[in-house]
C-alpha cells in the first residue's frame, strides 16, 4: 500500500461541490480542481469520501456532459499546469468519455438494443411481484446492503455518485440483487446529472461482462471498505463470483455519420443538452436561437429533479449566452417549435450541435421530414475534437490510448 493510499483521507477536507448548470460554475470546477490533476489524483480518485469530500475527484462530469465546457478546454488547462505523464490518468478519464461516445456512434445497434430490453423489462414487472418487489427496494434504497442503499439515497437526492460508487452498485445490482442491467441503467440514466447515453449504457454493459464480452467487474468487501475508509463494509452480503451475461445480437460496426458544413444564408440555431457551447462553432452569429430539451425521453419513467433541472439551467445558460432570455422548451414533437421559429425569423435553415446517438438524435430524426415538408433544412455541426477521437473508438479502450499522445498533436497540446 501506498503513502497516499495509506493516509488518503487526512488531505481529503470538506468540499461538496455547487453543481450550478452554467458556464461560469463549470469553468469555477474547473480553476478550483486543475492543480490536483497530477499526483494527487492519481493517488486518491479511487476514494468514494462520500458527497461532502469530493477534494479528490473533478466532479466536472455534468458540465462536460453537457459542454458547458468541453473536453478540449479540460484537457487544456490541465496540460497547463502537469505534463502529460504527470495527469496521464485523469487525461485518460477525460478520453474515456470520448471513447464511449465514439463507440456507440459507431455501433449504434446497441442503443436500439437497450431501449427494447428496458422496455420489455418494464413490462415484466407487471407481471412479476416478486421482480417489481426487489426492484422497487433497490431503488429506493431499501436492500439492507450496506453502501448500496446509501448510493441509491445518494443518487436520488443529489444527482451524481462518485465513478467508483457507481461500479460497485451496478455490480451489486446485477449480480448480487439478480435485476436486469437495463433497468439499473435507466435508474442512472433517469437521475444522474451527467447522465449521458453512451456512457451510461456501455459502461453497466462492460460491469455485466457485455461489453468487454466474458469481462466482469465484481464488488468485494475488501475492496468497498477500503476505498471508502470504512463507511461502508457490506459484510456476507455480496455474491462471491460474476458471471458475464451473454446476448445473442451481434451489433456490428458503422462508418461514423458524416457532419454537415456551415450552411450559407440566415439560419436559426437550435441549442440542445447535447451542447450548450454551440457558438463555438460558428462562424457568424444566428438570425434566431430556440433551445429545446429531450431530458424526459431518457426513460419511460419519471426523470429525477436533479438531471431535469441541471439540463434545463444548461440549455438557459446557453440560450443568455447568445442573448436571448426566452423559455427553454421540453416539447414531445420538435418539429411544430422548430419550424415556427425558423419562420418567425425567416430563415429556411436550422443549426444545431452534431447530436450523437441517444434522445436528441431520435428527436431530430423523428422531426427532420415535417421540416423537410416545411422547405427548412436540418445541418449538424460536429466539433473537431470529436472528429479527432471517435475514429479511434472502434475496439477497446486501449486501442484509443495507445492514440491520445496523436489526438494531442491534433489538438496542439503535446509537449
């Protein structure tokens, strides 16, 4: 054991973080926790001190999630201040998500799958007392395992758990307590702040053995008493071996859709949750803005107060940004706001952040032949940085390693 490990929470001082969903809170996260991206993170970010003692993580997730900031300004101001050697593992946490994001675009079969699984789980709980029983006591936090039902409180009430909090309930949920991942993801999906499609699904996959096919993550005692000093030792509880799950879809591999260029004339920019930076990639400014929120349609079910309003506080925080105090609207049908708008302000064309595979993408989709009808084009803009990244994202996260010191040249951050 390590110095560091071995004296982990003596560093570790009060600090619950204001998830405030604007810009300038994001970039505040940000100033406050760059100096500890080096050594001191490295050494201490598998800790879970629980939510008032969050000294040893970023907690940048949310505002990275929905690019209040993005991970190019991240990796940026860390490479400021520690070589790439000295930050390499937070630098890999921040490509982890890209790595996440450029997987499902290309394999985007594995949405679809999850989507019907959750919905044919949800149907079975009607039918099933005894599934609905155990599945509504984990939620609720009513198990008796130790850790697991703080975590389900803490991810209800709060909208965020710490990265290795969220390994070990997903591991308990479905090995130990015998639930369906999909519903486990939903639950995250419904109430995390930073909840995020890609990031959630693919990573309750890889805990389940699906993702890294036959590869589990297992939650021992040892190991949960450790990382959380004690607070938590879920003692005779936990299943002792995991075994992968197994499907019998093959989710094959797709060229990552093409982006459309900046369009010419006067054009309304629709800000989403995907991106709430989206001038950056302009190059002159819209005859109108409209913001629209897909949150609801991360689950059937009802989505947690905390990830409602961090998306809605993001997506208003955008839309002052660009000078406008209108209403961020949450409609079912995107087609009616957006077409009025795009008149309203006589543009035929409409500018959104690329939306990659979740409820924003399935949004525009479903909208994109009413605006056709209409005589208003639908242009995507996907950021550079996403350009750079995804390609890599095609096996496993190693792969993508083995290609950040290049991502960094691109971006002209290697040292």
């Amino acid at each position: 054991m390590s110095a560091e490990d071995l004296f982990a929470g003596f560093d570790a001082p009060v600090e619950r973080i204001d998830f405030t969903p604007t810009r300038a809170a994001g970039l505040a996260r940000l100033d406050a926790f760059v100096t500890r991206a080096g050594r001191h993170y490295a050494g201490q970010r598998n800790y879970d001190f629980g939510p008032e003692r969050r000294n040893n993580v970023s907690a940048l997730s949310p505002w990275i999630r929905h690019r209040l900031i993005s991970e190019e300004e991240v990796l940026r101001a860390v490479l400021a201040r520690h070589s790439p050697s000295g930050s390499e593992k937070f630098v890999q946490e921040v490509f982890w998500r890209s790595y996440f994001k450029g997987w499902l675009e290309q394999r985007p079969s594995v949405w679809a799958s999850y989507e019907k699984g959750l919905a044919q789980t949800l149907n079975g709980l009607a039918q099933d007392d005894g599934l609905e029983s155990r599945y509504r006591a984990a939620i609720e936090g009513r198990t008796g395992i130790d850790g697991f039902d703080a975590w389900a409180r803490e991810l209800v009430e709060t909208g965020y758990l710490h990265n290795h909090a969220r390994m070990w309930f997903a591991s308990i949920w479905i090995f130990t307590l015998r639930l369906p991942w999909q519903l486990g993801a939903d639950f995250f999906l419904r109430h995390l702040m930073d909840g995020d499609p890609a990031s959630n699904t693919l990573s309750w996959r890889w805990v389940a053995g699906l993702h890294t096919k036959g590869k589990t993550y297992l939650a021992r005692v040892s190991n949960i008493a450790k990382y959380t000093e004690e607070r938590f030792r879920p003692q005779y509880q936990l299943a002792g071996v995991a075994e992968p799950l197994i499907e019998a879809t093959e989710h094959a591999l797709r060229p990552i859709p093409p982006a459309d260029p900046m369009p010419e004339g006067a054009f309304l920019l629709l800000v989403t949750e995907e991106d709430c930076q989206p001038e950056v990639c302009l190059t002159r400014p819209p005859a109108g803005v409209l913001g629209l929120l897909a949150t609801e349609r991360r689950g059937s079910q009802k989505v947690g107060s905390c990830a409602q309003d961090f998306a809605r506080g993001a997506v208003t925080d955008a839309l002052g940004r660009q000078g406008t105090d209108q209403a961020v609207q949450a409609s079912l049908d995107w087609a009616a706001p957006i077409i009025e708008a795009a008149q309203a302000v006589g543009a035929s064309t409409v500018l959104t952040a690329y939306a990659p595979v979740g409820p924003v993408a399935a949004r525009l989709a479903q909208a994109r032949p009413a605006l056709q009808d209409a005589g208003i084009t639908l242009h995507q803009l996907r950021r550079p940085y996403d350009d750079l990244v995804w390609p890599h994202a095609t096996k496993g996260f190693f792969a993508l390693k083995q290609k950040i010191p290049k991502v960094l040249q691109g971006l002209g951050l290697a040292g």
